[in-house]
C-alpha cells in the first residue's frame, strides 16, 4: 500500500531551537530515506526532472537509495547538481520538483528534497580528477551557486579555473546569507571542498571592478571570465527615517550574524540595541532575519502588507518561525520610523491594508483601509523587501551591458556583452533561488566548454 504522506522530517525542539543556531531540520534516518524512496512510483515521463532547473535524473536516484546503493545515488545527483546537501536544504522543491510528482494527484509529493540532502549528506563521492589544462584558464568572479557551479564543471572537463571571492571566506550567500540553523558552514564546507579535489582554486579578498578590473583577467592570461557577483545591493522602502540610527538592511543583519558569529556568546559582534526587532518584508530572508533576531534574544515581529496566504517564503520557513515564537503583523504597510532626540528608532508607523477583488490576472491588489495608521515600539527596524546586483563591477567596465534594474545582458548561452565574458545567477536575473543560479552557472560552463573544444578543433 503506498504511504500517502511524506515521511516527517524531524526538527529540534522549538522552545529549544529559538535560543541557538544548531540546525532545525535534523535529517532523515536511513530508515525514513528507505520509507520515503519507496514511494515514488518510478513514472515513465519523469515530470520532476522537467521541473528541476538543473534536471537531476531524480527517479534514478531514488531508485538507487530505495536498494541502499547510496554512492550510486550520489554519482547519479552529481551528474548535474554539484551541490546536492544544500540544494535539498534550501531549495523551494515544493514549487519545482515536487509540484509534478505524480503522486500529488492523490497524495502528497516524494519528498525529493529530503532524500536528495539525505544521499548529500551520507554517501561518499567518486571524483574523478583529470590533469588540468594550463593552456584553458578560466577565471570566475563570486564564489557564490553559480561561481561555484561553473567553476565545477570546468574543472571537472580539464581546465583550470580560480575563483576570485570579494570577501574572506568563499560561499557568498551561502556562506554570509543564509543562517546556520537553516544552512550550517560544515555543509556548505563539504561541498565546496569537492571543488579543491577537483583543483578549483580560490583567491579571497580580491575585488574584481577596484583590485583588479576585468579586462585584466584576460592579461594575466585567462581565456574566459565568468561573472558572478550576486544581488547584494539592499532596497530601501525609501520612507521617513528610515536613516536613523538602528535600521538595517537584512544583507547587512545576516552578514553580521554570519561572519561576525553573533550566535556565539564569546563573541562581541556590534548588532543590534535594545530588546524588540521589526522586520519588514515577507520572502525567505525576512524569515531568516526574524528567526536569528529572536535567537539572539529579542522579541521579533514581521510586519508584511499582504495576509499569510501571499506571504512569498517557503510555507515551512514560515510554519517554523511561527514555532519559533516569530510574531506577525500581517496586512500591514510602514509609513514612518520614528527616531528619537539622537537619533535612534523608537517606533514604526504602519497602515492597515486590505486586499482587494482579484483581478484578470487572478492576483489581488492590496490598498488601504480607512482605519488610522498604528505605532509598533521597536528598537531595530530590519528591511528585508529584496536586493538588486551589486554596482561595483558593473560600473567600472563599461562595455558590459545592463538592463533597467542594473542585472547584467546575456544571450541563450549566458554570454555579455564582452566576447568570453560570461554571467548568470542574481547578477543577470535579480534575486532568484540556489538551485537556478546553480543552472545558470552550469550553463555558462557549457559554453565555455564549447567555445574552448571550437578553438582547439580550429
């Protein structure tokens, strides 16, 4: 008989959780991955490879940890997704690969995400490492998903590749933006490790745009550049007070937690003032904003102008954060931060908001109500309403074309404007999930692949 509900994930106790940084989602046992294995149906059409942005062969896995070959389960992911222990940690699999799961139309999906971390974490990996070719250097700007998936595929066809990383650590949003309740450090570690057996090297604190400027990489004799630099220019509500001493951007908040260790009591991370924390916003890193805020003590409210059903986080970020004690003051829209004498915020002026009749395209709009606007008392306002790509790079080379909101030009092969310059992941699309700059990044490999075959060939 098929079991028809997902083999529960178990998580660490919420009254326990919300007051440190370990992990959430614990794993799957080998018993519930087995459990779970056996309830995919194993389709002919395979419509969740369709739905995976980088088309992991998912019924071939499954089919695999279902007879316990878990190695081959890992060889199978690793095929197209180098990073399977966090992909199925952090990716929305609920509106991808699961969403066409045949099993929907009666029961609910496979848990494709689970079983994915569960091979990532348990299985060991054959790689398998080719002599590099000196002649074929390929240099990647970002060490982000998509730096890091075209650096893997580079290395992995025999060309040598250096990852130049801005910051200290390499990662980027995987490292410094996602927190490690949800994301720990070892796992993103693990995995960028394979990418040094692979011999991807990595050169840190090197700005590509002020270091070192693009043009330069093909001096210093790279043939072809890959841009990554991810979306990490904050937006503002561009609303009264929002410059007073205690408003954050949630870029600037999670980068401090992460690489600052503000979970860490033995650390002096310069954060946050007084006791109540506002996040505006309602997308996944409002949830990660508000679910460190209240590991590090403080009582955390999300202020949203939309109700729960349009709220854009993944539906089990927000049921954790609910555990979590995360209070919500839904339809809702700032106004006005109020600041004190010196300048530090005291309250958040709101308006309650109302949703509307849908209309043809089926969404509702949201507007104001009559009601008169509400005061929260708060300490720490954080905006966590998206970002855009990062300017730095972009201004300084001018050749490479942009479009309206400042994402870099690509063609199908996800080439610039420049010859050999190539890009993908939140730079060229603004912000977007793991796994799809992943794809961006793979296929921006592809061509770099197919560009250096064509000019050994002639």
């Amino acid at each position: 008989m098929i079991q028809p509900l997902k083999t529960p994930m178990p998580l660490a106790d919420a009254e326990v959780r919300n007051k440190d940084f370990s992990e959430v989602a614990l794993g799957y046992t080998f018993e519930d991955a087995i459990n779970e294995a056996n309830r995919c149906l194993q389709c002919l059409h395979k419509p969740c490879v369709a739905s995976c942005p980088v088309n992991v062969d998912i019924p071939k896995f499954i089919l695999a940890v279902k007879e316990n070959r878990m190695d081959d389960a890992l060889s199978i992911i690793h095929q197209t997704n180098c990073f399977p222990s966090i992909c199925g940690r952090v990716c929305p699999q609920e509106v991808q690969c699961e969403s066409t799961c045949v099993m929907t139309k009666r029961y609910q999906a496979v848990a494709i995400g689970r079983l994915e971390r569960y091979v990532g974490d348990h299985a060991k990996l054959r790689i398998d490492v080719k002599p590099l070719n000196q002649s074929k250097k390929v240099a990647v700007v970002g060490s982000g998903p998509s730096g890091l998936a075209c650096a893997y595929d580079c290395a992995k066809a025999g060309y040598a590749v250096t990852v130049f990383e801005a910051w200290h650590d390499v990662g980027g949003v995987l490292r410094y933006g996602i927190p490690e309740f949800r994301l720990p450090k070892a796992t993103v570690d693990k995995e960028i490790d394979v990418l040094r057996q692979l011999g991807v090297e990595f050169e840190c604190n090197v700005v590509i745009g002020r270091t070192i400027e693009c043009a330069e990489l093909f001096e210093m004799g790279y043939k072809a550049v890959f841009l990554g630099t991810g979306a990490g220019l904050p937006t503002f509500m561009n609303i009264e007070g929002e410059g007073s001493i205690g408003v954050f951007s949630a870029n600037e908040f999670l980068t401090r937690v992460n690489f600052m260790k503000a979970g860490q009591p033995t650390y002096d991370t310069p954060l946050l003032t007084g006791k109540r924390v506002v996040v505006v916003g309602g997308g996944n890193v409002a949830m990660d904003a508000a679910r460190c805020a209240k590991r590090l003590g403080y009582q955390t409210t999300i202020v949203y102008r939309r109700s729960l059903n349009e709220l854009p986080a993944r539906q089990e970020e927000v049921e954790h954060a609910m555990e979590e004690k995360v209070e919500f003051e839904l339809l809702a829209a700032p106004l006005k931060i109020v600041a004190d004498a010196q300048g530090r915020v005291t309250s958040i002026l709101c308006q309650r908001m109302q949703l509307t009749e849908p209309g043809a395209d089926g969404r509702c709009k949201v507007v104001p109500t009559s009601e008169a606007p509400f005061e929260l008392e708060t300490d720490t306002v954080i905006v966590a309403i998206g970002t855009s790509p990062n300017p730095i790079l972009i201004r300084s080379t001018k050749e490479l074309k942009t479009g309206k909101w400042g994402t870099i030009n690509v063609d199908l092969n996800q080439q610039t404007s420049i010859d050999h310059v190539y890009a993908g992941g939140d730079a060229v699309t603004g912000a977007a999930t793991v796994i799809e700059a992943l794809g961006a990044g793979k296929k921006a490999a592809a061509s770099i692949i197919e560009y250096f075959t064509k000019e050994h060939a002639g």
